[in-house]
C-alpha cells in the first residue's frame, strides 16, 4: 500500500476524519494524511468515544501491515509515538485504551518509550 492508497483507505473506511486537502483531493504527502489520522484518534478519544479511537487504531494497524516503507515509517513517527501524547495518567484509563492499541502498534509504542531515554 502506497500513500495514495493509504489516504485512500482511511477516507473509505473513516470518511469524518476529513484526510482531503482542501483542494478536496486526496493528499499524497503521507505525513499529512497520518498527522489528520491522528488528530482524530485524539479528538474521538477526549470525546471518550471508544469505538472510533478502535475503529481507528484497527485503520492505523491495516495501513502499517499493508504499508509500504514511507507508510510505515509515518506511521511509526507520527502515530505511534503520539500515542505518549495521549495516554491518560489515570491506571484504569491507561490500560482501557492500551488494551485496544493492536499488538504491532503497541510493540511500536513499547519500543518507542523503552529507548526515548537514550
């Protein structure tokens, strides 16, 4: 899966994250489309609306698995580290939405935090 596709895919799948430019085409810079993917993932969960930030971790996963190298790495860069961003404080919060993240991105974000102190 390229950029293109990409965007493509999270504009079928979650048309209200509003990914298209302002042109009202689909961007090709994949930085932009995950930078969007993600502002969403954290306006659905501040909303506490637990079934889209699923719904979009499950997006962020099938794009990552299926991505090509420059799909994978925004995804690791942008997504997966906000994910530190937005996790709660709270215990029981924290682990309600870390048992969601799918295994790949939370291996990604595991990996992420055990080596942001080198």
């Amino acid at each position: 899966m390229n950029s293109y596709e990409a965007a493509s895919f999270i504009e079928e799948k979650i048309p209200e994250a509003h990914i298209f430019e302002k042109s009202g085409r689909l961007t090709l810079d994949i930085n932009k489309t995950i930078c969007c993917l993600t502002e969403f993932l954290k306006k659905k969960f501040l909303m506490h609306d637990m079934e889209s930030v699923k719904k979009v971790l499950r997006i962020a996963d099938t794009i990552y698995n299926k991505g090509d190298h420059t799909v994978k790495a925004s995804i690791e860069n942008i997504f997966v580290f906000s994910l530190s961003t937005i996790m709660p404080q709270e215990k029981r919060k924290r682990r309600e939405l870390q048992s969601n993240i799918p295994t790949t991105l939370f291996h990604l974000y595991v990996h992420q935090i055990m080596h942001s102190n080198i």
